[in-house]
C-alpha cells in the first residue's frame, strides 16, 4: 500500500516543481512505495530530477543542469537568437566554467536533454504578403 508523506510538490524548488508537474499534473501529492523496478516512465521522470538537483559543475552551489539550460533556452527564444548564434556561444560559456561542468555542446543536443519535460511550443509561419492569402 502507498502511504502519503507530508511533503506536497510546493516543497520542492520550481524546477522540481516543473519535472514532477510534468509527469504527474500539478495536483498530486507525494508518494512513497513499496520496492518496485522503474518503468520507462518512471526512469525518465528520475533522470529529469537527477538533472534538475545535479550541480552544473562539481562545487556549484545555484547552478543546476537542468535550471541553466532552460535559462538559455528562455533567453534564446526571448531574443530570438538563431540556432547557429545559439551553437557559438556555447563553446564561450563552457570555456568559461570549470573543467566537468555538463552544459550540453550545442542546440540539438540542449533539446534532446529537455524533450522529456514536454515542453509546449507553438511553430508560427509566416507568409509573405499574408493578408493577400484566400
């Protein structure tokens, strides 16, 4: 039998928050259970929590993986930042940080480690002269 713990998902810090949210929806309360083997799910949902309390670099005490990758991303969507532009600065950055920290080497490699999470996205075309369009 599962038994409740008095620890609700507002307890953990927002990107916890975001990966127990996005598996589980935002109403639900921790369980504890019985010693049982993972399915894919479940060892998805636990690679994102490792991810969101792994530390960016051995000693770093603020940065997750998880939390300085959607920064990045957030910034690269707000000030529509290309792909490529996204992909040279990369390099800058991990130049900059200790040896072993595990920011990803490019874009495609920064989506794939956040493709778990489900995170909406809405393409936008644009045509030109669209008000001519029938």
């Amino acid at each position: 039998m599962a038994q409740e713990i008095d620890k609700d998902v507002s307890d953990f810090p927002r990107y916890q928050q975001m990966v127990i949210e996005t598996m589980y929806g935002p109403d639900v309360p921790y369980y504890q259970q019985g010693l049982q083997h993972p399915n894919q799910s479940a060892q998805t949902f636990f690679k994102l929590v490792n991810q969101a309390t792994e530390p960016l670099w051995d000693g770093s005490l603020k940065a997750s993986t998880l939390s300085t990758t959607t920064r990045l991303l957030n910034w690269k969507s707000e000030y529509n930042v290309s792909d490529s532009s996204f992909d040279r600065l990369l390099p800058i950055i991990k130049d900059s940080l200790p040896t072993g920290a595990k920011l990803p080497d490019n874009f495609y490699e920064t989506k794939k480690m956040l493709k778990p999470l489900k995170l909406p996205s809405q393409r936008i075309h644009i045509h030109k002269n669209w008000w001519q369009c029938s």
